[in-house]
C-alpha cells in the first residue's frame, strides 16, 4: 500500500510540471522532491529514534541542498 506522501506526490508532480499548465520543470519538481523527502525523514528519525543525533556533516549535508535548490532555480 503506498505511503501517504507519496499518494500526494505523484499528483502534485503532475500538476506542477510546465507541460501539465504548472509552474516547474523536470529538474525543478525533482529537487522540490528530495528535499522535501530528505526533510521529512530527518524530523522523522530524530522524533522516533532517539538515539539518533543531528551532527555537523548532516547541517553541512542540508546546506548542500540549499545550495542545489538556489542553482536549480536561478534562471
């Protein structure tokens, strides 16, 4: 049974893809996607797992995909 963010993704995709009358491109909704994924997992494995621990590599790992979403988007 598909989980539910991905009973939503794939029709947000759908819609948000320039082709579909959306906003985004291709590359756009896949970045849009994995950060989105990558965030999820992240709150959701420090909320359950406790023993678990945010360290630096995985700040320097999110500033990565701030800086992927700002040259993925700039135009």
């Amino acid at each position: 049974m598909p989980s539910f963010e991905y009973c939503l993704m794939v029709p947000a995709n759908r819609i948000g893809y320039k082709l579909n009358g959306g906003p985004f491109s291709l590359m756009e909704l896949k970045v849009i996607q994995e950060v989105v994924t990558l965030t999820v997992f992240t709150v959701f494995s420090l909320a359950l797992f406790k023993t678990e621990t945010f360290k630096w590599n995985h700040l320097a790992g999110f500033a990565c995909l701030v800086l992927a979403v700002f040259f993925i988007f700039k135009k």
